[in-house]
C-alpha cells in the first residue's frame, strides 16, 4: 500500500511515456519546444511493464494513466497497454492525449486492452486552435475523437484549457457540442505547466468564472459530492441530465486532500504531486538489478514523504523548473 502521513492511499498511477509532443501548446513550452530526454534516460517498455506491475501486485494501485508528451508517440504504446491489461488483478487502464493520430491506433489500443481516452482540445475554431498550438491539426484531433468513441474507449472526456482572450469565450459553446457528440467536457484551470514561466495568477480563468459563462445557457445541478471521491474534477449535470460537466480547480479550489495519485515520470522518476520538487530515482534501481520488494520499498518511502498539498493556493508559489511533457499530466 501507498500511504502518506495525512492518511491518504495511492491507487492511481500516473506513467509518462515520453516527454516529446507534436504540439507546442503555449501554456505548456516554447515554439522551439525543449531539449528532450536521450533515449537511455527513458525507461524502456520492459522497465515500465515491470514498474507497473509492481504497482499493481505489491502496492494496491487500481488505475493506470498513460500520459506525455504525447503518448501516442511511444513506438510501443500499444503493447505496453497489453501486457498491463494482463496483469492480475487487471487495473483500469486510461490514456490522455492531443488526439493527433487517435484515428488510426483507436481501435487497436481498444483491442489492446485500453478502457478509454481523455483527449485535450481547447477550441473548436481552427485559427485559435493554430495560435494556442503552433499547430494546424485541428481537424486530427476532432477525427482522433471521433474514433475514439467508435471503436469504444468511453467515457471519452475532452479535457479544455480557457485562455484569457483566446478561448474564454467559448465555454458555452464548446459544452453545447460536447453534449451533442457525447463527449464528456472538463474545464482546467490553467496550470504553471509552461517551461517558458509565462503563467500569471491574476490572468488566469478561474473555476467561478468558468461556471458564470457556462450558466448563460444551461442549468448547471451539481452532483452529489459521494460520487466524486477522490476525482479531481467537480462535476455538474447539465440540463437535468444524463449528460455531465467538469471542472478542475486546480488553483483556486486544491483538492490535494483527497488526492490519491502517484507519478512515474518518463525517465524513471518517482513524483508524490504533479509540483513535487523532490524525485525518487526507481530507475537507478531498476538498472542496478535491484529485486521488486526494494523498488518497492522505495516507492512506499517516497510516498510516505509526500507533503499536504500542492502549493498552488498559496500567491507566493514558485513554478517548478523541470519541464513538465516529462512528468504527464
């Protein structure tokens, strides 16, 4: 078991399979994007299935996310997915992605093993698509989407960012087509994820006024708090239902009380929050043959260590210097 002394258990694993990405979101890097990782530094896919499995067998982790960068670039995603999805007991197995190249892996990755998708797009205008992304792959991603939903990876959620005078006008809009496809829509608080340290508290969308826009055109019911448990986001029912909303307030609502992740960066780091600035090196250990009960011996003491919260509530907070495409979302 993963327990830290607040009482909290990990059984939510977050794996970044690579820091690279196709996209150069603004918020997240620069144009030129970032000195990746030389390829000894990543974990190979039999040093992942071993972490995982680990995790899994000896340390009570339930769920696992596989993440970036982007990790539809991982050559061996799909038989990473497939020997994870072997493992007894067999986690829930999920995938966040930009959605570029979903179209033509969906239904592999289904076949794989995978149970769904958080795919992340941040405007349904293809120009604001271009600005936010450096990128002109709006049209991949909604085909990435489409797929995804057809060969089953549900609930697809569609994981939004609002950027002040970019997007932030299209809240309403963007939850009236993700109801209409049956996408499940999640709202972000922008994070201080971007290499270049550009992000400004004051100049963010905050969870209220996210919900004030949304609610010029629909009713918002939240749902009841015992279905949330240790999910990050809040939910609300939109027009008295079935369908769902989302917002994670990252900055201005933590909800690191609740949090029960632990992170497994793409170099074989061990991370207790997305803003941790202290690593466990479990890869080190991998390479000096070191047997499954010391990697998890190290695993649990990290976790015992991890601290009461992230830190972003409080105005004083520094940004993290390690480029965050290596630590996934």
């Amino acid at each position: 078991m993963l327990i830290d002394t607040y009482g909290r258990v990990a059984t939510d694993l977050r794996v970044s399979l690579t820091d690279r990405c196709n996209l150069r979101c603004t918020y997240c890097m620069p144009e030129e994007g970032l000195q990746w990782l030389a390829k000894p530094d990543l974990l190979s896919d039999d040093e992942i299935v071993r972490l995982v499995r680990i995790a899994v067998t000896d340390l009570g982790i339930e769920e696992v996310r596989f993440t970036g960068g982007e990790p539809l670039l991982r050559p061996g995603l799909t038989g990473i997915v497939e020997r994870v999805a072997a493992l007894t007991p067999r986690p829930r197995l999920s995938l966040t992605t930009n959605g570029i190249g979903l179209a033509r892996t969906a239904d592999a990755l289904r076949a794989a093993g995978l149970d769904r998708v958080n795919v992340s797009l941040d405007t349904l205008r293809p120009d604001v698509f271009q600005t936010l992304t450096r990128r002109k792959r709006h049209a991949d991603v909604l085909r990435g989407l489409a797929a995804a939903r057809a060969a089953g990876l549900t609930p697809v959620k569609v994981n939004t960012v609002l950027m002040p005078g970019l997007n932030d006008d299209e809240a309403p809009d963007l939850l009236a087509w993700a109801v209409e496809n049956d996408y499940e829509l999640r709202f972000i608080e922008q994070m201080p994820l971007d290499a270049q340290h550009g992000w400004q508290r004051d100049g963010m969308v905050t969870a209220g006024d996210i919900l004030a826009s949304l609610r010029t055109r629909f009713t918002l019911t939240p749902e009841d708090s015992a279905e949330r448990g240790s999910a990050p986001a809040e939910r609300w029912i939109v027009d008295g239902g079935p369908h769902r909303v989302g917002v994670i307030a990252s900055v201005t609502r933590p909800f690191c009380r609740a949090c029960d992740r632990t992170r497994l960066t793409a170099d074989g780091q061990i991370r207790t929050c997305l803003f941790a600035t202290e690593e466990t090196n479990l890869r080190a250990a991998l390479r000096s043959d070191a047997p499954d009960a010391e990697i998890a011996r190290r695993w649990k003491l990290a976790m015992w260590g991890k601290k009461a919260g992230s830190g972003l509530d409080d105005p004083a907070f520094l940004q993290p210097e390690r480029p965050m495409s290596a630590i996934g979302g």
